[in-house]
C-alpha cells in the first residue's frame, strides 16, 4: 500500500535505514584498516626482533667457543692446582 501511494516517503525510510547500515559497515571498514595497519607494523617488528636474536645468538655461541678454548689453555698452562670441596 505504502509503495503505491507515498513512494517518496517510502524512499525516505529506506534511504535512512540504509544511511545507518552504510556508516556502521564504513565504521567497521575504518576499523578493520587500522588493525590491518597495526598488525602489519607488529609483523615488522617482530621481523627485526627476530634478526636481531639470530645475531645475538651467533654473537653468543662465538664467545662460548672462545671463552672454551681459553680456559682449556690457561687449564693446561697453569701451575695451580684447583681444589674441591665437598661438604
């Protein structure tokens, strides 16, 4: 009945309820974008992090194959003897 005889009122509801739809979905977009952005900066850093622990890891096996080496030298070069104590 409504659509035959006040089709502008008619338009009126629809445009307005579809106006609503329109800024919650444009509202969630918005969102969505922001996360995607946020999630692909939390991404990079975790990238960097990462390369950053493989290097300090490296960094590391390198100074406890030295710090091996040179207590096995200073154990064969030294004239003291260590002693244990049990208790």
């Amino acid at each position: 009945l409504i659509h035959r005889d006040c089709p502008d009122l008619l338009e009126r509801i629809k445009g307005g309820v579809n106006k609503g739809i329109r800024q919650q979905r444009d509202a969630k977009q918005t969102e969505l974008n922001e996360y995607k952005e946020r999630n692909r900066e939390l991404r990079s850093e975790v990238a960097e992090l990462k390369a950053m622990l493989s290097k300090v890891q490296s960094q590391n096996a390198t100074l406890i194959r030295k710090n091996m080496v040179l207590s096995g030298v200073s154990a064969k070069n030294s004239n003291v003897t260590q002693l244990l104590y049990s208790k």
